[in-house]
C-alpha cells in the first residue's frame, strides 16, 4: 500500500476557510487602530509645530520606502507568515514610543521608523501569500474577491476604530495612543494561526540579493507589469490628497468633533466599494468610467468647499478603490517572476515616493488649499485617458514558467 497520506476534500476546503478567516482578522486588527483619529492632534498638543509635524510624515514616507524593497526579498526568501506575525509586533512599538514620548521630536520619530518597517514587513508580503494559497489551490480567479474582502474587513476596521478613538481620546488623549496596542497584538495572534503555502516556485536556491535583481529586471522588461504599475499610481492619488483633507474639513466648516465621523464614513465607503470590486473584473469599461467620474466630483471640490462637499470627496475617493482593487489583482496575474514579494514590493515604493505630498504642498501654497483637488482632478483624468488608450496592451494573464528558468536568468 502507498504511504501518502491522502487529504479529503472537505478536510483541505476547512484548511482554506481556516486560512481566510485567519487572512480577514489579521489584516482586521492590524489597522483597527484608534491613535489613527488622532495622531496628528496628539502631536501637536505634545508641542510639535505644524512644520515639525510635515517633518516627521515626510520622514515616514522616507522610511517605508526604503524598506520596501529589502523586506520584500526577505518574505521570498525566508517565511511569509513569519513576517505577518512581526509586523504587526514591530507596529505595536510606535505606539509604546509615542506614549512615553511627551515632547521629545526623535521619539516620535523612532515611532514612525518602528511603524514604517512594520507596514513595509507586510507590503507585497500579504499579497505574495494570498497569491501563492490560490496558486495551490487552483483558484488563481478568485484573487480579486478575496483582495477586496480583505479590504472591505480593513476599512470596517478602521471607520470602527476612528469613532471609537475619537471617543476614548475624549476622556484622555494619551489612552488612545497606548491601547492601540492591544488590537496588534491580535493581528499578530492570528497570523501566527495562518498555515503557509509553498511558493509558487521553489526558491531555495535564490538568494536575498538574487530577489532584488530578479525584481528590478521584471519591472524592467515586463510590460504589463509597467503599465498597470503606472495606472496604479495615477488612481492612488487620493493616499496623497488625504493628508490635507482634515484641513479641507476645516475650510468647510465642519465641527471638530465631527471630523472622526467622517472618517469612519469615509472607511466604511471604500469598504463598501472594496468588497464589491470582484464583481467589475469583467467589466473594462468600469476601471475607466469610474476615475472619470471621481475626477468630475474634485472640481466640484475644488470650486465648493462645504459641507456638501465633503460629501463627494468621499464619494470621489470611494469610486475609485474597487478601480485599485482590481488594477492590483491584474499586477499579481502579471508577475511571471519567482520573486513575486519582491516586486510588489518594488510597486508599493513607487507609489510612496512623496512626489505627490510634495506638489500638492506647494499647490496649496501658490493657489490655496482647493487647488490640490483640481490638480488632482487634471491628474486623474489625463492617466485614465492614458490607461484607456492603452488598455490593449494592460491585460495580465497568470504567471507561468520554471523555477530553473528563473535561477538561470538570475545567474551571475
């Protein structure tokens, strides 16, 4: 009789539903965070300037970018699930920090250091497993659902965690920062649960810096890959344009003690459009018509500032996440390369170089602060048309090839 161990079918369907729910929480809990309602005003009641407060963004930006790259070779070289368990970990430390900070700058610049290597342990690692589970299982189509459910269980958190920080950081403002930990903690816990897939390819002869070679020339000759990349950037626009919102808010006429509100509003649409994003992969016309139309509403941003307004800045940022979900989930069926974390990581650096903060700064300086959105606007515009015209030469098709093929390309 054979020794292998036969795996029914129900019993591999409970491992990958055991393996979802793991998937869902983790990233659940890892932004469920309630000091994100209030980070920025804690900053500036422990004395920072407004000026000293850009200093620190700008140098979290820096850090997450260099990161990016080296931890992405790390998740393809060693274990993914591993690397999900210390993110969050190494998150949880930027707030410790910043709780005994008071008003020491490098404090809380250490915090943001902490935070960056821990969001860069999990960028193009998350979707490196997921992908490779799927590729497992033979349900590489279902790639764009669970990418969307993942953000939709995301966003739920953080439109939860804003309202409930926003309450907490009312009886005392520090709190809000401390127990922020705790919802790590679980994010951490449930990683710990997720069993890992092998990797599509074998990597065991590739090694750290083979990874990042291997990335940099996929990015280089793979087409595809380029030019979603390309798209990609130009519809994130919006993860530059938010960090002004608060001020818009203000401009508005919006209360402070509604500014948590809409924050959770604003999650709970991008949640919304995330977890129905599956159901456009078909649809082409969708990724163009739906840029098009959140780049009509930022004029009326741009020229409105009300409360009114508010409303289709977020209805603008809504319209185009499930645009991103499905733009990613074409990147993974692009990469043909053994080195898959690597490059979306390398992805995730493009699209964090603060070329946007730093235009849409000097925007608001010349013009004022609604002329970020009109900018914003001319943007996306231009890259959905660009996208549009190119959309023939933008369809992914899922990876194939060898092992061997790769560590004899990546050979010296």
């Amino acid at each position: 009789m054979s020794d292998v161990a036969v795996t029914h079918p129900s019993q591999d369907e409970s491992a990958y539903r055991r393996f979802l729910k793991c998937y869902y929480l983790t990233h659940f809990w890892y932004d469920f965070i309630f000091a994100y309602a209030i980070y920025t005003l804690y900053f500036s009641l422990r004395g920072m300037s407004v000026f000293a407060i850009s200093l620190l963004l700008t140098w979290w930006s820096i850090a997450a970018m260099l990161a990016e790259v080296p931890t992405g070779a790390l998740a393809d070289s060693w274990s993914r699930r591993k690397m999900l368990v210390l993110a969050p970990l190494i998150k949880a430390l930027c707030f410790v920090t910043w709780y005994f900070a008071d008003r020491s700058f490098y404090l809380l610049a250490l915090g943001f250091l902490l935070w960056a290597i821990g969001s860069a342990f999990r960028s193009g690692t998350s979707e490196a497993l997921l992908y490779d589970t799927l590729v497992h299982r033979g349900n590489t189509d279902d790639y764009a659902q669970v990418l969307g459910k993942r953000k939709f269980y995301v966003y739920i958190g953080g439109a939860i965690s804003t309202i409930s920080g926003g309450f907490i950081a009312s009886y005392r403002i520090d709190w809000a920062i401390l127990f922020s930990v705790a919802p790590l903690l679980l994010s951490a816990f449930h990683a710990l649960q997720m069993e890992e897939a092998p990797k599509v390819r074998s990597t065991e002869e590739i090694h750290y810096l083979q990874h990042i070679r291997l990335a940099l020339r996929e990015m280089r000759s793979n087409k595809v890959l380029l030019y979603l990349t390309l798209y990609l950037w130009g519809v994130s626009v919006f993860g530059a344009t938010e960090e002004f919102d608060q001020l818009y808010y203000r401009l508005a006429g919006l209360p402070i003690i509604a500014f948590g509100v809409v924050s959770s509003v604003w999650f709970s649409c991008d949640a919304v459009a995330a977890r129905l994003a599956y159901r456009m992969k078909t649809r082409t016309y969708v990724l163009y018509a739906l840029p098009v139309a959140s780049a009509l509403l930022l004029v009326f941003v741009f020229r409105f500032p009300s409360l009114p307004g508010i409303g289709l800045l977020l209805l603008a940022c809504a319209l185009t996440t499930p645009v991103r979900v499905v733009v990613e989930s074409r990147l993974q069926h692009s990469i043909v390369g053994v080195s898959r974390a690597t490059v979306t990581s390398a992805i995730a650096l493009l699209l964090e170089i603060p070329v946007f903060g730093l235009s849409l700064g000097l925007i608001a300086k010349a013009w004022g602060l609604p002329a970020i959105y009109l900018a914003s606007a001319m943007l996306l515009f231009a890259v959905t048309v660009w996208a549009f015209g190119m959309r023939k030469r933008m369809e992914a098709k899922p990876a194939r090839g060898t092992a061997a093929e790769e560590r004899r390309e990546g050979a010296p």
